[in-house]
C-alpha cells in the first residue's frame, strides 16, 4: 500500500481532495470513510452471528 491523493468530483459537501491508501498490486483504494464502513459493518455481523434464547417449552420430568 502507497499513500495517494485523490480528488471526488462528484462530492457535494465540497470536500474534493482527500488522502487514502491505494494498493499498487491490484489498485485497491482504501480511505478513512471506507475503513469506518467496513467496521461498522463487521460489527453488525458481529451482532448477528451472536445466538438469541431460544424459549424452550420442554418441561423436565423426573423419574418415578
């Protein structure tokens, strides 16, 4: 990973330059606000994948 500098001409907040990381085996670009979105999306798998209780309606009957 290289430090680049990249312009969006398409942003309307009128942020046009901005600094990122770009890969210079496969072109890969990497800035700050895609880091944070691929965080937050890791945690809302993280979120998921946590197993829920499951109501159990088996009642125990002990032996007589």
């Amino acid at each position: 990973m290289v430090n680049d500098f990249c312009m969006d001409l398409l942003n309307s907040t009128g942020e046009l330059e901005f600094d990122a990381k770009r890969c210079v085996q496969c072109g890969a670009v990497v800035d700050p606000v895609i880091l944070h979105n691929r965080q937050l999306r890791q945690d809302m798998l993280t979120i998921r994948s946590v197993p829920r209780p499951v109501a159990n309606n088996f009642e125990a009957k002990g032996l007589y």
